[in-house]
C-alpha cells in the first residue's frame, strides 16, 4: 500500500505543440485538457489528438484583448498556494440593473463586457478571477442551503439565515472569445443566464441550457471583491509585473503626497475664510451723522508694515426695511486715495406663504497690499434712509482663502490623476 | 480481515477482493471488467484501463477527511458531454464505505442512502425545479442532470459495471447537502454528499 499521506505528488505536465493555424508555440499544463484556443489566432484546436486539428475560429484576440497585465501562463499567489492561469473567457452581458433615485427605482437595460480567468493550482483545484473594468472578483461555487432561481418580486437569498436581498443584476452572458486550455468543449455563442444580488460579497447563479433550450444546469456563486493592490502583489512573482508595481508605488507616493496637501489646504482655506487677521484700527459713527456731501473722516489709522491688508465696513441697521449705501475710502497722508471698499447694505424681512424670510448685506470687505508705510485716514460716505452705525475696521495679515480653494483643487487633480495613473492596466 | 484471490478470466494476474460486498473487479494489469459470481470471476465488457490523468487518488492510497482515514479501494470514470468525472470507492477506518467524487478539481464526499423507495425518474429532474427525489428526500432542487455513460472502473466495486453502459444521473441540493441519483441499468441508486476541500497535506480533506 502506498503512503500517500506522506507525500504530496506533484506532476508538472506540460504539453507542448505548434497551433496549426499560425505556428505559434502552445502549451496546456492541465493533463486532462481537451481543447486548447491560442491566444495568437484565436483557433480552437484540439489537444488530445496528434494532429491538433483546428475546430474552429472564435475571434480575434486583437479584438479581445485583456483589461489588464494579465495574461496566460503567468503565475499568481491567493490564500498562500501558487495558481498558474491557464484560461481566459471572455463574456458579453445583456442584462437588467437595478437602480433607487429620489424615491424611484426600477431596473435599466444595460451591456457590459467582462472577463473569467481561470486559475489552477498545482493540485489542480481551480477558482476563476473575473474581471471587468471596474476591478477583480474572485468566484468560487458554494452549495446554498436554501437554493432558489429569482420570483417576480426579485427578493432573493440562497442561505436560510440571509434575508431576501434586491436582486441587483439579471439577464444573459455569451460566451464571445476564449483562449487557454479547456477540459470540456469550448462553444463560441453559448449563453447562460444569471441573477445576482449584494449581502456583503456577491452572490448569483448561472444557468446553462442545452443545444434545445432546455436547463441543463444550475450553479450557485459567491463572488469576492480584490483590490487592484491586491492582484498586483498576488502576481508579483511575473517579471512584467515589476514595471506595473514601481508605477503603482511611485504613483502611489504622489496620491499620498496630494492628498495630504489637499487636506492641508482645505484646512488653510478654512481658516482664511474664517480668519481676518490681526485687528489694528476700529472706529464707529452714526450713519445720521454722514452722507455723500460730508463724509465722516476716520484717522489717525497707523500702518507700520507694508504687507496683506484687510479694510472691512460693517453696517449696523437699527430699522427693518431699510437700505444704505456706504463706501470708505483709504487716504494716504497727502490725502490722496489709496484704496477704498463700499457696497449697498440692507436688512430686509418679510412674511410669505406662512414662514417669515430676512435678507440682509451688512458687511463688506477688501484685501488690498499696502505699499507703503505711514500714518492714514480714511472717508466714509453714507447715503442711507435708515438709523444705525457704520464701523470701519482694518485687519493685518489676512489669509488669502481663495489661493488655499485654488491649491485644493489642484492637489485633488492630482490625486485623481495619480489615481488613474497607479493602475497602468 | 476479509480477503479472497481470484485469478483475471482475461490475463491470469491475481486479483485481490478486500470488501465482502464487492461486486466487480478491475483488472490492474490488462483493464478487463469481471463480476464476482460466488467464487468465480466473469468478464464483462472490453478490456479498459482508465488512463492515468494526474489525479490526487489511486486505488491504494490512504487519506484523510477531517478525523477520519479512509483507503482508496476502486474508481469508477463517467463520460458525458461535458468531458468526464471520477468516482472513487473509499472504506473508512470504522468499516463504512462511501464516494469522494473528483470533478475538476472540486471533491464531494457521498454516503449512500438506504432509501430506495420512490426514486425520482430521470426525465422529472428538471434542473430548476423543486421535485422529489425519494419518499425521504423531498423538495429538492435539481441542479443538473445529464445523460452518462461508464467509462471504465479499477480496483474492487460494490456494484456490477459494465464499461460503455448508461449511467445517467440527476443533482440536487437540499438543505446544504448535495443528493445525488445515479441511473444505472440494472438499478438506481441515490446518495448524500457534501463537499470536501483538499488541504496542503497529501489527500487530506477538510469538511465544508
């Protein structure tokens, strides 16, 4: 008797031959291969025979090239074991999809494109890596304690302890383009059907039909989101991936870098926005005591530093319903005008459909730069049919808020861009 | 421990019967199929040896499914349209026997049942569809059926198979555990499974 316990038999069996079609080199690692698609010309041949003849065309593989880096033949580690990919299907979906907005939902025809990978170990055991434009999904079939195809009311569970779920996707996949070794007939156009929902992972079946139509199988599937990272250190072990991973590292680095920065800057933004700086000058008059022909003069106003500025002219309105034009301006001590802020205040309320409104303008600011140092004054002209005080205030110092707003939209560009770029497949 | 030679009717090599309840023996040496009769050996069908595709099992072999051990003791290959799968013919440590089918790379442990009463017919497996397998095994859901044939067998068989015969059968899933009728000509049969997963260690089985 042997000691099979002891030792694990491992047998690397490659077959080798040339694709009868383009003479290309083909190889199948699985001994119980029976058709084999070259991923050069896209024939099906036949791999148990001696002649390897031709069965027939599935496509072009230029017309169905990967999404990603990955390809037949390379090898990639899940769950500590080492897989080989010795297959790839490529699927065409005419489905429904469930949608929820605003209260409506209901499901919308849609076509997507995706690919099955499938991936065998050295015990030959086998999971399928789909993968589609939006990522990786790792399938594996489960056996349901509760199986079920999709009722009318598209409330589905497979599990006696998961609530019914909305189904999310349905419809039909066609089988439109294969390369890699298969042990079963390969059938270019076959169709299966499917329903899937979420509960965590994804769950769905599959139905295939026989050459009549009729169900000749179901299979139920749980399906596993991988992330990006993921497949890469996965697949690390293939020189071509070395490439992808400095880019995905590099690219990383920046996205990091970005996003960082657009934090801080969101942060600077904030406090500018929230910030005027440090108060050096405040003087109020009453606006009964100013008007256009005789301006309120405000001073001695000391600027000791050139630098950021921030003039700001606050009306306090002291009757509802009223306005005011007011503007301020900054005078060197030659009297000439340096800068100046106004605006038309006003405080408005009202009653309208059973709820009270307010409407109010009563403040009005400028950065400016000062050039220059010295003692300053300042003009305030009023033209105003409401009681109240006008107050004018300069702040040192002030934060440029709207160059932080600049710089965060252009660090989370960045970020985006670096985003795109780590994931070159 | 039980053990009867017999003599191959085709080859004359010695063959080995370890299981009281066998019913065929498999030639190791020229492939040819022979029915136990008493204490006589009978050919039946061609000569076939199952060819070697890489598989973790070989009559012979000893392996593990959670705490129990079990011997490898005969196989029993199937084709049908889709390719091909294998059953193996296993005897546990404490004398019970049952399948480990291997499809693939995925393993079911089946048990055969005792019920025998009011066995689904085939052409009412209609995969999608709840129906009753048994009087015991009710509401199923069928998950395939498919027109098969025999290919070949090795080692010791507790049923009489002749290469090349029907064997239809019909999937279903009940409760988590897979039920399974195989339609042989001279009887149906109907098992209980579950799947196993092979481990790192050598034809050792982790239950699911």
């Amino acid at each position: 008797m042997s000691t099979g316990i002891q030792t694990q038999e491992q047998r690397a069996t490659v077959k080798q031959f040339s694709c009868k079609s383009c003479g290309n080199a083909l190889s199948a690692i699985h001994p119980r291969v029976k058709q084999v698609g070259c991923p050069y010309c896209g024939s099906l041949l036949d791999a148990r025979s001696e002649e390897h003849q031709i069965l027939e065309q599935l496509g072009t593989p230029g017309s169905h090239k990967p999404f990603s880096f990955i390809q037949l033949g390379m090898k990639a580690r899940f769950e500590g074991r080492e897989y080989y990919v010795i297959a790839r299907s490529r699927w065409r979906m005419n489905y429904y999809e469930y949608w929820s907005e605003d209260g409506d939902s209901g499901y919308s025809k849609e076509v997507w494109i995706y690919d099955e990978w499938l991936l065998m170990d050295e015990r030959r055991t086998y999971f399928y890596l789909v993968e589609d434009d939006d990522g990786f999904w790792r399938s594996d079939e489960i056996i349901p304690d509760s199986p079920a195809m999709m009722p009318e009311d598209k409330q589905l569970s497979f599990f006696v302890k998961q609530p019914l779920q909305r189904v999310q996707e349905f419809g039909e996949a066609t089988l439109i383009y294969f390369e890699g070794e298969s042990n079963y007939q390969v059938a270019k156009g076959e169709e299966i059907e499917f329903a899937s929902y979420n509960a965590g992972d994804t769950y769905l079946y599959e139905i295939r039909k026989d050459e009549d139509g009729q169900m000749k199988e179901v299979e139920f599937f749980r399906e596993v989101a991988i992330s990006r990272r993921r497949i890469l250190e996965a697949f690390e072990a293939n020189g071509a991936v070395d490439q992808l991973k400095e880019t995905f590292e590099k690219w990383t680095f920046v996205l990091q870098a970005a996003g960082v920065s657009f934090l801080l800057m969101v942060i600077l933004a904030i406090v500018a926005m929230t910030g005027n700086g440090r108060e050096i000058y405040r003087q109020s008059v009453l606006l009964s005591g100013i008007s256009e022909e005789a301006p309120a003069v405000m001073g001695p106003i000391a600027i000791s530093e050139k630098g950021l500025y921030k003039l700001v002219l606050q009306v306090d309105m002291s009757t509802v319903n009223s306005d005011a034009y007011v503007h301020a301006w900054l005078m060197d001590s030659d009297k000439q005008p340096v800068n100046s802020v106004g605006d038309n205040f006003y405080w408005e309320t009202g009653y309208e459909d059973g709820e009270s409104w307010t409407e109010a303008q009563l403040e009005s600011s400028k950065l400016f730069r000062a050039e220059e140092t010295g003692s300053f004054s300042a003009s305030v002209y009023a033209s105003a049919d409401s009681e109240g005080t006008v107050t004018l205030i300069l702040y040192k110092g002030p934060m440029m808020s709207r160059y932080y707003i600049i710089a965060a939209v252009l660090m989370a560009i960045v970020a985006f861009y670096a985003n795109q770029k780590r994931y070159p497949y | 421990m039980f053990k009867r030679e017999f003599t191959c009717p085709s080859c004359g090599a010695p063959l080995t019967q370890t299981v009281p309840g066998a019913r065929s023996l498999v030639c190791t040496f020229c492939g040819q199929t022979s029915h136990i009769n008493a204490d006589s050996l009978k050919a039946f069908g061609e000569k076939k040896l199952l060819i070697d595709y890489g598989s973790v099992f070989d009559v012979g072999k000893e392996g593990r499914i959670g705490e129990k051990s079990f011997e490898v003791l005969g196989c029993l290959r199937f084709d049908y349209d889709d390719g091909f799968w294998d059953e193996w013919f296993v005897r546990f440590s404490d004398g019970e026997e049952g399948w480990i089918q291997e499809d693939d790379g995925s393993f079911v442990m089946f048990m055969e049942t005792d019920e025998e009463k009011g066995l689904l017919p085939y052409e009412n497996a209609q995969p999608g569809l709840f129906v009753n397998f048994s009087l015991k095994w009710s509401s199923v859901f069928v998950t395939s059926r498919s027109r098969a044939r025999v290919n070949g067998g090795k080692g010791e068989l507790p049923f009489r198979i002749v290469p090349g015969e029907k064997a239809d059968y019909a999937e279903g899933i009940h409760g988590g555990d897979i039920i399974s009728v195989e339609y042989l000509p001279s009887e149906t049969r109907i098992f209980i499974g579950r799947p196993i997963v092979l481990t790192d260690k050598a034809l050792t089985f982790a239950t699911t």
